[in-house]
C-alpha cells in the first residue's frame, strides 16, 4: 500500500471489508494473502493516524482564514 | 461658575433624590439577580429601555416571615408568609426609597417589599415568539437535517473569547480523527448580537466549506441569552443548507435557537461530544479490528489447508494406473457376471421346453383317445337308463290320477244305491230337515234316473 490521502474513516472501512471478505474463506490464495498484508498495513495506519491526529483551529475575519489562538482562562462556561 | 467636589455633588445629589423619593413604588422586570452570602439581594429591574439598581436587605425580606404579619404598603392589606423568591425575568412591584451610594456615585432603590406582578416580558415575548415560529413550521422534525458523524469540517459561529469556544476546543481536542474546526466570530449578547450572529451563519453558508455549524454560548441570565431568542436568528438558522448543532447556555436552558437548530446540546461541551467519537475508542476499534483481521486469517489459511488434502486424495485417484488397475478389476467384474447370466438363460430356456412336450403329449397323444371312448360307452348307458326311469314313473302317476279321478265324481256313490235329493224351490242339495216344509216338491237322483216327490209330515 502506497500513503495516499484516505481518510481514517475510509481506510476502517476498508479494514472491515477486507475482515469480512476473509472470513467469508473462498479467495484465491494470492488475493486472500494480499488482503491481509494490505488489511495489517490499514490497521497500523489507523493507529498511527489516530495518534498524530490534531485538530487545526482557524478564525475567519474580514474574509481571511487565519490561526487561531485560544486564551486559556481558567473559567468554563458550563458544568460538563 | 461653581466648582464641585464630587463629594459635594454626590452628596447634593444624595440629598434632593432621597428627599424628592421617601417613598416610591417601581415596576419591571428582574434581571441580574444576585444573592452573595451576606443574604442581602441585589438585582436590576428593567422595562427594556431602562435599568433601576435594587438592593433588597437581608432585614427587610424577613418582613412578613416566621409568622409575623406586616402591612402591604400599596394596598393596606395585612399580609404573612415568607418573602418572595426572585427569579430573573419576572415582572415584579418594588416599594422603597431611593437612596445614593456615594462611594461608587451609583443611585439605588433600597426595597422593602417586593411583590410578584405574574409572568415577566421576556418570558411573554419567548412563549408568542416559540408560538409563531412553531406555526411557521421552523420547529417540524421533518426538516432538520441528520447531523454528519466525525466531520472534517466544522464552522462554530460563537464569541472568539471566553469560556464556549474554550470548552468547546477542549472537548474537540481529544475526539475524533483530526477535522478542522473554523471559528466565526460574533458577538452574542447585547442589541447588536442577533444581526452578527444572522450575518455569520450566512457567511457559513455562502462559504459552502463546513459540513456542520456549530452555534454555542455560555450559560447567562435569560436577558444575556435573548439574542438566541430572536426572530433574526431564528431566521438564519431556518435558511441553514447544511446541519446545525445549538448549544447554549446551561443543561436547562432552552432558546428558540434550540427548537430551530438541527440538534439541540446541553451545552457547548455537549456540542463537541456529539460531533466525534473519542479517540481512545477510535483505537480500541482499531484493535479490534486488528484482531479480527488476524484470527479470520488464520481461519482462512486452515480451510485452504483441508482443501488442498482434499485435493491431492482426489489428484491420486485421478492418476492413470490406479485408473487401469480400476478398470481390469470392474472388467473381471463383468466377465464373471455375464457368464452367469448366460448360464441362467440356458437352464431356463430347457425347462421351458421340456414342460410345453409334455404339454403336447398330453393333449394330443393314444391316451387320450381311449379315455375319450370310455367316456362316449358310459354316457350311452347313463343314457338308455335315464329314459327307463322316467317311463316307469310317469305310468305310476297316471294311474293314481284315475283313481283319485273316480274317487271325487258325484255320481259314483250312486251305483251302490245312495241317492241325491234336491230342493225344488231352492235347487239346493238337502242336507237337514230344517231345509223343508210339509208339502215342498223334491227331487231324488238315482243311479238311472230321476224321482220327483212331495215332503209330508206324519
């Protein structure tokens, strides 16, 4: 598997098929041997997706995408 | 001209207001209602143009409490019960005086007593504005949109400082699989949030970038939230091409905001923990998956396994001396049986044949012509006497029948003397005496004629 853009959700989707479709048990062997090397390669992709995922906080004015900064006050606004 | 010190003009002041308003009742609406510890209540009562500060002292709520009765001074009716528990946005009756604070230059009503005047503005103005738009179909479940799972593209239309966008991020940071979140910032409170808060959801919208919106504040008095409770937003949430997440202020308030919005959240933590799932569950899933992915492998390469063992039993049956071998055995098979069978067709063929000569034999051979004689001879015998036996008897019969003929004629009594009378006049054989008068004629029947008399009576 080449990095390529998937996102995190496309590439567990992709997991899941390629669990069902084994299970399922009559591939040829290639395919079946295949599917797994590229199902391992998903899952730790997933893995390491997750671990390095961060969200970008951006602030439109006048027109202009640009960073955002949050003040880090110590008051919450509700009780959760 | 005069200068002042602002102690001299306070005080000035101080002295024409509370001279000019010893006594006063006020009108409007609670607002800003605070209860510090010391037990005095503060609030700011409103008619939507202007604010009045109230200080309600701990001395003076107790008035009418524990039993005691005190004088309503606006209608001199005696009352008792404990004091009125304020709530903001009600609509209430302040008596009291007016009174300066000279340390922060501030004028106050100091109440004495504060009465309920029934359900507040505000409080008015929400349920006929939650009642029109309700009729306008901005509430119906059929139009709001389903909200998307794990977005990537989030807009949050709320105030870019304090607490609401902090949480909200807070929540964000640790859910879901990396989106980014763009903020449009707007002021939401005060006479000017409800056309910033329209403006900035319809940004989002000509934008056509987030695949949800998300519209959050902190929790406020029901007066700082009202923006959320304007016909204005109202609006630009209803016009909303793509689905909408509102929360604001606390767990228990609602805004008209709330009922339009695709979701409705408790509160701006709510918003971001609806949006993503969090991220340790996201691994866990990944594990699971992992696991799966493993074990259904494994299972796999195990069903290959037994059908390659089914295959190479079956490639060794197929091969082609096995297969010579098979067919000189099945051949032998066959030989052995043929034999048999022919064996079987002779045997029963001769029997056949042997039966239908007898057969033959028997029905046309010298046997059967002699037993055929004797049969002709016996027959003629049965016969000759048949028709003896039948002569014999037939004779006999007619001999009984003459003599019983003989028997039965009237007349033959006659030959041995007896005689048959008849009564002339009745032509009736005489059987009794009772059957004739003196004088009647008879008639006597003899053997060779006829004698007619008359019946005397001596």
């Amino acid at each position: 598997m080449k990095k390529d853009n998937k996102t995190f959700e496309e590439r567990l989707d992709r997991l899941k098929a390629i669990v069902s479709a084994l299970e399922q048990g009559d591939l040829p062997l290639e395919e079946g041997v295949a599917l797994f090397k590229e199902g391992r390669i998903l899952s730790k992709e997933c893995a390491t997706q997750l671990e390095k995922a961060r969200n970008e906080v951006k602030i439109v004015t006048d027109g202009e995408v640009k960073d955002f900064e949050v003040d880090t006050e110590e008051d919450t606004a509700d009780d959760s | 001209m005069k200068i002042f010190s602002v102690t001299d003009i306070t005080r000035a002041v101080k002295d024409v207001l509370e001279t000019e308003f010893p006594f006063i009742w006020v009108r409007g609406q609670v607002t800003n209602l605070a209860r510090p510890a010391s037990g005095h209540i503060y609030f700011t009562i409103t008619d939507g143009d202007a604010g009045l500060s109230v200080v309600w002292f701990k001395g003076n709520q107790r008035a009418g409490g524990d039993g005691e009765e005190s004088v309503n001074p606006l209608t001199g009716e005696i009352e008792s019960g404990g004091p009125l528990e304020l709530e903001d946005g009600m609509e209430v009756l302040v008596a009291g005086h007016m009174n300066v604070y000279p340390p922060r230059g501030v004028y106050q009503l100091v109440a004495e007593l504060v009465q309920e005047q029934g359900v507040g503005d505000l409080k008015l103005a929400f349920e006929a504005m939650k009642r029109k738009l309700a009729e306008k179909g901005y509430f119906a479940e059929d139009r709001k949109m389903e909200i998307p799972r794990s977005p990537k593209r989030v807009a949050v239309v709320t105030a870019p400082t304090g607490a609401a966008i902090r949480d909200f991020l807070k929540i964000a940071e640790v859910r879901g699989t990396g989106a980014e979140i763009r903020i449009y910032p707007t002021l939401v409170q005060g006479d000017f949030a409800p056309g910033q808060i329209a403006q900035a959801l319809d940004l989002v919208y000509d934008d056509n970038w987030a695949e949800v919106v998300v519209l959050i504040r902190g929790g406020g008095s029901l007066e700082d939230l009202w923006a959320f409770n304007t016909e204005q937003v109202a609006d630009a949430l209803f016009r909303s091409t793509i689905p909408v997440v509102c929360g604001i202020g606390h767990e228990v308030d609602f805004s008209i905001a709330d009922y339009v919005a695709d979701k409705r959240v408790a509160t701006p933590s709510h918003a971001a923990q609806e949006l993503w799932p969090r991220r340790e569950i996201l691994m866990q899933t990944v594990d699971e998956l992992e696991g799966s992915l493993v074990r259904s492998f494994e299972n796999y390469l195990n069903i290959r396994e037994s059908q390659l063992e089914t295959l190479q039993k079956g490639l060794s049956w197929l091969s082609p001396a096995q297969r010579i071998e098979r067919l000189q055995a099945s051949f032998a098979e066959e030989g052995q049986r043929l034999s048999r069978v022919a064996d079987k067709f002779v045997t029963a063929k001769d029997t056949e044949a042997l039966s239908l000569s007898h057969r033959l034999n028997f029905a046309f051979g010298g046997e059967r012509i002699k037993r055929m004689e004797h049969d002709l001879s016996g027959l003629q015998g049965r016969l000759t006497r048949a028709a003896d036996i039948f002569l014999k008897d037939k004779l006999a019969e007619f001999e009984n029948a003459s003599t019983s003929l003989r028997v039965l004629d009237p007349e033959s009594p006659l030959e041995r003397g007896y005689s048959l009378v008849t009564v002339e006049k009745s032509g009736k054989f005489l059987r009794s005496p009772e059957e004739v008068a003196d004088g009647d004629a008879i008639r006597v029947r003899v053997k060779s004629g006829e004698v007619r008399a008359r019946v005397t009576s001596e």
